[in-house]
C-alpha cells in the first residue's frame, strides 16, 4: 500500500551522521540516486559506502552556494542536519538558531526555488519542554522548549509549515526520542564510555540517574520514517517517534560499567537535570504511527543493550 | 493583589507604533521611566508623548549596538516590534526570519548580557494555523502555523521558552486575536478605506467574505497584558487574548461601506482564505485570563465600530 516515491534524486542532508548513514544505506538498497550534504562537522564520510548511485557535497546549509546545486531535479529531501549536540546551546546560544534555525530556512528557500515537492525533517522531543503529560502525544501544547537546541527544532517545524502551506510542499515532522547507533559522535553512552576510558574506576552520571528516557535504534529511527512517509500526504505530517517504554539514566549507567568490566564506581552529580536545559522526563506516545502499521521492535533497554554491545565490540570500548 | 513591578526603566520595542505607543502611555501614566527602541519602519514618532520619563532610542534589533545601551538597568523588557504585515512574507520570506526571529534572539541575548529579569512578547494567533478547535486554548497543539508571521513568531515564543529556561528569565507570551486601533498603519480597517479612497465606488474584498475572527481593540490588549502580567510568575506564562466572540469580513466591510456613505459596491474576489497564509477563522479561548479577573468590554463588533468612529473623525478617511 506504500505509495510509490516520484523519481528524481534524494538529497539527505546530514547524511554522514549516525542516523543520515543508516538512511542513506536504507535508500541506496532501495535503488535511488542519493545526493549527501553534509558539512563533516560531526558526520563522517567512513560513515558512508562508496556507491555509483551516491554523490557527497561537502556544504554547509549556512552558506547555499556551497548546497544549491544538489537540490537541482530533487524530488524529496530529508533535512537531518544540525547541531546534534543539546548542551552545547547553552554556552553558545548563537549554535543552534545558526546551525537549526537559519539554515532550515536556508535550505527550504533553496528547495522551494528548485520545486521540491516533499521535505521530512529529524525533529525532537525536546519541542515538548517539560510535559505534564506521558506518554505525550503529537497534539500535545503548549510547546515551551527549554533548551536552545529544542527552541531550534520548534523554529524549524514552524517554517517547515508555512513553506508547506504557502509554496505547495509537503512536509513531514518527526519528533524523535532519543536515538542510540553504534555511530554516535555524542550522547550518554558516548560520554559514558569515554569518561571510563579516562577513568576506569569511577564513572560520573549527570543527574540523579532517575531522569528517563525512551530510546531508539538508529535502523528502527530510519525504519519508521521511511513507513510514515510512504503512507501519508498531508500538508504537514507530525510523527512520534520512540520506543514503546522508557529506562532511566541510573540502568543505562550500570548497563555501561557492566559491559566495561563491572569495576567502576558511580558516581551520581545530583538534581532532577543533568544539565540546564535538560528533559529529564521523555516518553513518546507512538499510537499515530502505530495506528499506521508500524511499532519498534525493541524496547528501551534493548536498544541499549544492542548499541553497547556494537560499541564494545568495534573496540571503541576496551572491557 | 497585583505584584508591585521591581524598580529599573521598562523597555517597550516597537514602542511608537499602533499597540506599543498604548502600552507606553499606559507605562508612563504608572508613573514607570519607559525606554522605547523602535526603527520606525512602521511606527511613528508622533504616536508618542513628549514627557521627561520617556527615551526614544531610533535602534533596530537586527543591529545590537543600535539598541543595546537601552537595556542598560532595565528591569522589564516588552517586546512588540515585528515585521506587522503578516502578508509580506509570501513575497519576502526572509523578512519575518530578520525581523521577528533574529531579531528577538538579538534582544534576549542583550536581555541576558544586562539581567533583565522580565520578557514579555506580542505572539499571535496565528501561531495556531488553521486549528480544528474554536475557540482555541493556550493548551492546543500541534502548532502549525500557515504563514512565515506565524513560524515567527512561534520560533520567537520557542526562544523565549529556552531563555526564561536556561537564564532565569520570567517570559510572558501573549497570543493576540486581530488588535485594532487608530494608529493602525496595516491591517483590514486600514486595507479597506485605504481601498475606498482609491475608488469610492467599489469595494474589492479578499476572500468570500465568510473569514470571521476575533478584535480586540489596542487599548484593552495592552490592559489585558498588565494585567496578566502583573499576576503570574511562572517561568513562562502563556495567555489569549482576544474579544470573547468574532465578526465576519463581510460584516467588516459592510460597516466601512456605511461609514464611508453607503454608495460602494462590495465585490469579493472569492475563496475561503483572503489571501495565501491567511487563517480563515480565529477566535481564541479567553478563559485563562479571564479566571485571574480581567475580560474584554467590548466585543469584536464594537472594537471595529469604535475603530472605524475614530478612523472616520480624525478626517483619516472622508464620508
């Protein structure tokens, strides 16, 4: 019942990041021609096969001469660049309304200019604030983001609609939980492995270990985007996107050391955050896409496990 | 029962234009020292008073050294300037993105640099889009705006979540209905007798006339925000406000046809929306504000009949 893709390039900015890869191999074994624009700055180009159906535009979505061209002919775009980092917006605000905000837009004017017709964006969680309500659904309001990276991602849902309605696009909006892959360049199981590797005996934790989180695997991130896209056309589409529950900092914490040899002491910094601007608090509803035909298939604490057990045994972690 | 405002100048941007030169009259009449910045794009200095407690600073937002010594002490910032003519951004994109989005961010960090403890912002309606709930609460969602006006100004109310977030800013955030007022340079009195003026024998009305929304005249806007503003202290408060019912476009300019003689023809140009981006029908849930004591007097009706009295006797228009 999919419907059929229009042909024309894919352009898939952010392409060589842990999530963008995992796409951009999804659309390569589907057939399509897929264009990559990515700045490099946390994507990496190892990510990526070389393939004769793949180009790669090193470009920067603040700069549109340096994209422009590969949006030429494009039927879809999928817009997955950004900071990835939340954190980093506190100490430098400017980041993300740079990086999120002004080069969503950016690329939208560039898209529009080139008549792309479809346009799905990597959007957030961290839209919702600090709910009161979980699981929280798509129709949840008001939105009240607490961190500049969040703010961003509202920013840039916002001219995603009004370029749907005004210039004829057609938008998706996934709000993501938190997405875990063995090719992270950040997140709380990178830093995790990388304060053991400075030091082996104590690990600290950010927070009281009781904030609690739904996580995702990169592939079943990639998976339901593709399945939500395929099967609807609205003006502009806003999908959930999480696991069916959610585990706390505290297990991933003790999953961590365990995989690392079970020696380290944690060590908990304290307070409901882990840091200003942070959600401690995230479960997606998922009926919207589940509704559709599409439901993750491993939990939280799966997605996790699987993700350590990839990281150690790439040897990123030495147990 | 209302909080007594905390000493320091109060900052008005966009303070010489329709709304903002209310607000400041209101301010100094308090007896508050008031600091307007305004570029006076489309406000006017002759909307406002000589009077020793006020400051005009002739600074544009995009530009923080044209502004930023404003902020110097100053303990509550309003923010109203924007881009006012919600139709501009179909032609110019950028011109909501510059003016609305940027130039806030460029206000709270100079907010932040000097410890202004207090944000309150003019949002819209028009944050809403097109909702399937009438009247619509403060607690809608999805927020898909229809207009670069409207992602604006939610990538605005976004901005001011994270700062009052991160940087302990209190933010208020309040949702205007269509705002009416004689120093109005934009909006559909103006449209219309502008129209009629050009040609008294014919009035060409956007749209089929059936658009209804709610008015609130500039005067009871600017006392609905004091008052909300002087009662609530949450980290980010959100308020509606509008007139507790609406008034169709083709009621609207009927009663600018009777005040300018009778004699126009009304010809609508036809199509539920009068123009791309416009929201056909609005009217917002007032209820919020209306538990803390404070309601419109005047209904939409009588906010456009006041409006058009006064358009009619300060000889703007000719019977």
């Amino acid at each position: 019942m999919a419907h059929r893709e229009p042909s024309g390039p894919t352009v898939v900015t952010g392409g060589a990041g842990a999530i963008g890869s995992v796409l951009v191999g999804r659309l390569l074994a589907d057939g399509e021609e897929v264009r990559v624009v990515d700045n490099l700055s946390s994507g990496r180009r190892e990510h990526l096969p070389t393939h004769p159906k793949l180009s790669v535009v090193v470009g920067d979505l603040t700069d549109p001469p340096s994209f422009e061209a590969a949006l030429e002919g494009a039927g879809t775009v999928w817009h997955l660049a950004a900071n990835p980092d939340v954190r980093l917006g506190i100490e430098q605000p400017r980041i993300d309304l740079d990086r999120g905000t002004i080069a969503t837009f950016h690329l939208l004017e560039a898209a529009r200019r080139h008549d792309v017709r479809r346009v799905r964006f990597s959007s957030s969680s961290v839209v919702y604030g600090h709910p009161r309500t979980f699981p929280t659904p798509e129709e949840y309001g008001p939105l009240l983001p607490e961190s500049q990276y969040g703010a961003a991602k509202l920013a840039c849902e916002a001219l995603m609609s009004a370029y749907a309605h005004d210039y004829g696009l057609t938008v998706h909006l996934f709000r993501f939980a938190n997405i875990v892959g063995p090719a992270m360049t950040h997140g709380i199981l990178f830093d995790l492995f990388e304060k053991l590797r400075q030091d082996p005996s104590r690990l600290e934790v950010l927070g009281d270990g009781r904030q609690a989180k739904s996580y995702l695997r990169a592939e079943e991130c990639v998976a339901g985007m593709q399945f939500a896209a395929a099967r609807t056309a609205e003006t502009v589409n806003v999908f959930n996107l999480g696991a069916i529950d959610r585990i706390s900092v505290r297990e991933i914490a003790e999953k961590v050391v365990a995989a690392h040899g079970g020696r380290a002491r944690i060590d908990f910094t304290g307070g409901e955050r882990g840091w200003v601007g942070d959600v401690p608090q995230q479960l997606l509803a998922i009926e919207k896409i589940r509704r559709l035909g599409w439901t993750p298939e491993l939990t939280s604490a799966r997605a996790v496990d699987r993700t350590i057990e990839e990281m150690v045994e790439s040897r990123r972690v030495r147990p």
